[in-house]
C-alpha cells in the first residue's frame, strides 16, 4: 500500500471507520475496501441510504485529502482507489 493510502487506512481506522486491508491477490479491490455490512460502517457509507450512498462528507474528504476515492464493488462494501 502506498504511504498516502496508508496514512489515510490509519487515520479512518482512528475514527472507528470500518476499514479491511486488500490482499494482493485481489489488485480490482483497490488499496483497501470499506465493509458496509457491519454495525461500524454506520455514519461512513451505506448502499441503501440515500444520505450515504455515495459516502459520508468525513470519509470523502479524508480520501480527497490524499488523493484517494472510494466506490462500489458491490453492495457489501467500497474500494479506495488513486484519485
């Protein structure tokens, strides 16, 4: 994982962001992935909420802020990708 994608795996880790390490053998999946179906991913994202669908204004910026983005891979959770 680069040095900016783990600064940004750590800083969200702090803030109870329900974060998971990609393995290499799944380079589709990004830097790492955000599970969405855990009690944890309440207030970062949420496939079936209008307000989080496309993420929380927290999670968004923290990523923008090191050049990072998330999306879908499916309903279960996010992949965080280079901006």
């Amino acid at each position: 994982m680069k040095k900016e994608a783990r600064v940004a795996f750590n800083k969200l880790k702090k803030l109870g962001c329900p974060v998971r390490e990609s393995q290499p053998n799944y380079p589709d999946r990004g830097y790492f992935w955000i599970d969405a179906e855990v009690q944890e991913s309440e207030g970062w994202l949420n496939y079936w909420s209008s307000d989080l669908f496309f993420g929380s204004d927290k999670l968004n910026k923290i990523l923008a802020s090191h050049g990072l983005y998330w999306e879908w891979y499916n309903s279960a959770y996010g992949c965080v990708y280079d901006g």
